[in-house]
C-alpha cells in the first residue's frame, strides 16, 4: 500500500517502526493517567485473564556455530492476557464497549499491574457489578484480592468465579479415573454432578468426589477434589446465573487464541522477548478494536518525550 503511493520502505524499517510505537503506546499510560473516553460508570464488567504458551529465543551457552552465529535454543514460555469487557441486562457482551486486551511476557505481577492501570482508567469503582472470572490457576486468584483492595472496589460490587468448564473438566477426570465403569456410567455420574454445580449444591459434589477416593487412582482423585475444595467458594453458579452474569470464561479462552496463537505460535517460530512484547501490545490493541487509541499513545507528545 505504501509503495502504491510512491513510499519506499524496506522490512526492516516497517518493522522497526512497529516496535518503536509499541515502546512508545507502552511507556504512555505509565506517564499519563487520565480517564478513558469510555467508561464503565453504571455498567456490569467481567475481567478475565489467562495464559498461552509461545517460544522464546533464548542464548545457548557454549560453542558459537560453523558460521560464528550464536546458538539458541527454543524455550516455552507463557504470555499473560487480560480482558476486561462489558455486559447487558441478559449477561451477553455489550457490543457498544470495546474489550480492553493487553498481554505481557513479564509475568503476573506486571499483567495484574496492566489490568490495575486500565480499570482505574475505566473508573471501575463506579461499576454497578464487577466479576472476576478466570480457571483455577493460583497466581490470578491470590492476587485478586489485592487488586480489589488496590482499586477500592465495594464487597458488595465485587464476584470471584471459577470458570464452569474448567470445574466440570475435573469431574470428568475424575469419573476417566474409575476404570470399573462403563462409558455411559461415568457420563451419567458427570451429568449429575454437573446439575448440582449449577443448583449451588457444590458441598455435594465434593462428597461425591471424596467417596470416590478408593483404590489404586484414589491419590490421583484426591487432588481433584482439593481443587474443587480450594475453588469452593469460587462456584455460586446458581447466584451468578441469577444476576444474569457470565459463568464461563469463553471470552478470555478465545482471546488468547487470536492474540497469541495466531500469530506468535506456530511452527518454527521462535521470537526474541522485545520482539514478542511488541507483537503482544500491537495485536491486543489491533483485536480489541482500539487501534486508534494505540496510535494516539504511540504518537503523543508525552510519549514521545519519554522515548
């Protein structure tokens, strides 16, 4: 398109020009603080995050190659996404708002950092209803409570949810691990605990669990059940479908797969860090449809006096 209007740029400068207004759309939120245009004053938010797995190039110690190159090697990392989206009166995504994405290769504290900065940008403490829904990984749910703390968010405002389907997957773990039923026996054991979970009967499904801890898979059962025990109080489904709320978290799943997958995962692709995290805040903003924004950031002069 460029050159179709007698604009000559080679790769290399399109991509450096890339990753140099990615720096520039990251350092501006740490410099300016104001407002969204869009605000969730009034409205019901769900903020979900989640994790993806792309390669890193990495350095390898030792020997350079025949051709003086240094090696490296592949190694699996995971990328934090975050969401944060609005909901109508039926619990459907409200089409009006457009989703805030962001991802991050730094780790949980700086994707929890990213998400503090856009909800207080969002004035979410004037949110009618805001539910955290994610799986049941430890380094969202230990740091939720702080963020909460951190934003002074109302209890009465806040929900925790451990999303339905990753609980239900458990259970059907549980019923794989008992090898003298039948197929039709451990989907109908499912099924039914699956209705309990959305009755709000959670303490029944757990003392189905636990009177499956016998025999040879029973260590492996056990676990199971600590993670239902753990996420207990994560599993008012009957309450959340009552207020009309979400109780999966679709949203972040899908997210994860077009920001991430993609683009960054695939075959043979190994990315350098800075690279990734560029491509990571690029493609976020771009799926989000918060293109425009981006470039406000990447092109304003606070950025611009910081770089």
């Amino acid at each position: 398109m460029l050159a179709n209007r007698g604009v000559a740029l080679d790769t290399k400068t399109v991509r450096l020009i890339a990753y140099r207004s990615a720096a520039r759309a990251r350092l501006e939120p740490q410099i300016d603080q104001a407002a969204f245009a869009d605000t969730v004053v009034g409205r019901r938010v769900v903020i979900s995050s989640d994790g993806g797995r792309i390669r890193l190039r990495e350095s390898k110690q030792g020997l350079k190659t025949k051709k003086w190159r240094q090696r490296y090697t592949g190694a699996w990392r995971e990328p934090k996404v975050l969401i944060v989206y609005v909901v109508d009166a039926e619990g459907k995504r409200d089409a009006g708002f457009a989703p805030v994405i962001d991802a991050t290769l730094t780790g949980p504290d700086a994707v929890f950092a990213l998400l503090r900065t856009s909800l207080q940008r969002l004035a979410i403490t004037q949110a009618d209803q805001v539910l955290f829904l994610a799986d049941g990984a430890p380094w969202i749910w230990k740091r939720v409570p702080l963020l909460v703390h951190a934003l002074g968010l109302a209890a009465e405002q806040g929900h925790e949810l451990l999303d339905l389907y990753h609980a239900v997957h458990h259970l059907g773990q549980v019923a794989a691990l008992r090898k003298d039923w039948s197929a039709t026996a451990r989907t109908r054991w499912c099924t039914h605990q699956r209705h309990l979970l959305l009755q709000g009967q959670v303490a029944k499904v757990i003392i189905a669990v636990r009177d499956l801890c016998r025999g040879r898979n029973s260590k492996a059962i056990r676990r199971h059940r600590e993670y239902l025990i753990k996420n207990q109080s994560r599993m008012a489904y009957a309450q959340l479908m009552a207020l009309k709320l979400p109780i999966g978290s679709g949203a972040i799943e899908s997210t994860v797969r077009r920001v991430v997958n993609l683009r960054l995962k695939g075959p043979s692709l190994f990315w350098c860090r800075a690279s990734a995290e560029a491509i990571l805040l690029l493609r976020s903003y771009y799926k989000a449809g918060r293109w425009n924004m981006l470039k406000r950031r990447a092109t304003s002069h606070l950025a611009l006096l910081g770089t």
